[in-house]
C-alpha cells in the first residue's frame, strides 16, 4: 500500500512528517490484524495524506478530512483541525467533560479514524464501494469504528470515547434522533455535521452491544448473523434482524 503525500507546500508537509510517520508504523500494525482476522484480502492502492483543506474541497465535498474509496484513502493528519471540527459537532451545548476531552484529543482517537477507513476495505463486509449502501451501512460503520477503536486505542481510551458518544446521543437524542438507525445513509451526507456524526455514535454503540453483550464478545458470530440476513435477500431491516431495541433505534 502506498503512500501519498499532498499538501501545498514543504512546509505543510513538514508540519505534518512526524505524525504521519507514526500513523504509518501503527496502521501497518492494525492492517496485520485485519488481514489475519478479519479478512482484509484486497488492500487500497495507498493513503493520500493531505490537509483538511484538500480533503473537504479539492478530494470531496465531504465535511469531514477522511474518506476511502475502493482505491483510496484519503486523510488529513492536523490534528489541530480533527478538535476544531470535533468541538464543532457539539453545536454550543454546555456538556464541559466532553468539551475538554475534544480540546485535548489524542493521536491515537486521530488514529482511530485512519483504522476505519482501512477497515472498510475488509471483505467482511458485503457491500462493493460503487454499490448504494444505504440498508445496513450502520452495522458497516459501527463496526469499523468499533474494531479500529478496539485495536488501536488502550483499554482506558477505549472505555472513555465509548462514554463520551453515549452522552452525545443523550444530549443530541431529542433533536437527531427521529429516524431509524436503519435510515443511516438515505440522508445522511447532506446533512449538518452533527446530525452526521450522531448516527456514527449510535452505529459504533449498537454494534459494542452486539459484540460484548449480545453475542458475548464472539464477532464473528455477529458477522454471521449479519452474512444471514444478507443471505436470506435482507427481508427485514437489519435492526430487526438482530432484533435491537431502543436506545438504538
């Protein structure tokens, strides 16, 4: 897999080398294991790492500096930029521990979302990127961010994201949550920044339920039920397939 640079300048990418370098030593790692135990066979062709900028208007229209295709993952490594935009979603609300957890994010949750992107890419998973995915994109998106969060982040930093979203869906319930989790993707990318990112918190804590207390941490019985549902011509809404029941819906 290779690996792209595209800032403007030297010194953009100079600002940027060291922590790419470091992303790329631990995304190598993770790629091991998705490629042992979680059927990643066909690699993208590389990662362009790039600025915010880049990401959002000359790559995508996308409001958010990371994105893959079926060639290629695209990220933007400021860290500086992944707080402004996270303490953005918050939309002004008072909820000070998860304002100073966003103010002092770490590289590692920045890490976190180069792991999903890489995560889509496994064959685990039954949808083709130029297919619309639009009926099940919730489990796809909680599970990536459920293993890449899972295998790149402590047990401790594991525990407090999953804290933080929980409390994001509580604050944000009443405003964005009138619409199935199945709906996640219909409308989703023209949406506002917040009301994207409250059906990836909720796709990331449906599937941790699934996985740690539903199917008592054996994944790949939840990938079985899920395979199931396709296999049977997805007659039912997936949630009603693994038959969830509020506060994920």
């Amino acid at each position: 897999m290779k690996h792209i640079f595209a800032f403007e300048n030297g010194e953009a990418y100079h600002q940027h080398e060291a922590v790419v370098e470091r992303f790329r030593e631990r995304i190598t790692e993770y790629q091991k294991i998705l490629e042992t135990d979680y059927e990643l066979y066909d690699l993208p062709k590389g990662i362009v790492w790039t600025s915010e900028e880049l990401a959002t208007t000359f790559f995508s229209e996308l409001p958010i500096p990371a994105f893959t295709n079926e060639d290629t993952i695209y990220f933007s490594p400021d860290l500086s930029a992944w707080r402004s935009l996270f303490l953005k979603q918050l939309e002004g609300k008072e909820v000070p521990k998860i304002k100073s957890f966003y103010e002092n994010l770490s590289e590692n949750h920045v890490l976190t979302i180069v792991g999903h992107e890489l995560t889509h890419h496994s064959d685990l998973f039954v949808d083709e990127f130029d297919e619309e995915r639009e009926d099940s994109i919730w489990f796809e998106e909680g599970m990536c961010d459920y293993l890449s969060s899972k295998h790149l982040l402590s047990a401790t930093e594991f525990e407090e994201i999953t804290e933080v979203e929980c409390e994001l869906v509580d604050v944000f319930k009443d405003k964005y949550g009138d619409h199935s989790l199945d709906d996640f993707g219909a409308t989703t990318y023209e949406a506002s920044l917040t009301r994207i990112m409250f059906d990836y918190w909720r796709s990331f804590l449906a599937v941790k339920f699934l996985v740690e207390e539903r199917y008592d941490h054996d994944i790949n019985q939840v990938f079985n039920v899920f395979h199931r549902w396709h296999d049977e011509g997805r007659t039912q809404p997936l949630t009603e397939h693994f038959n969830l029941n509020a506060p994920f819906l």
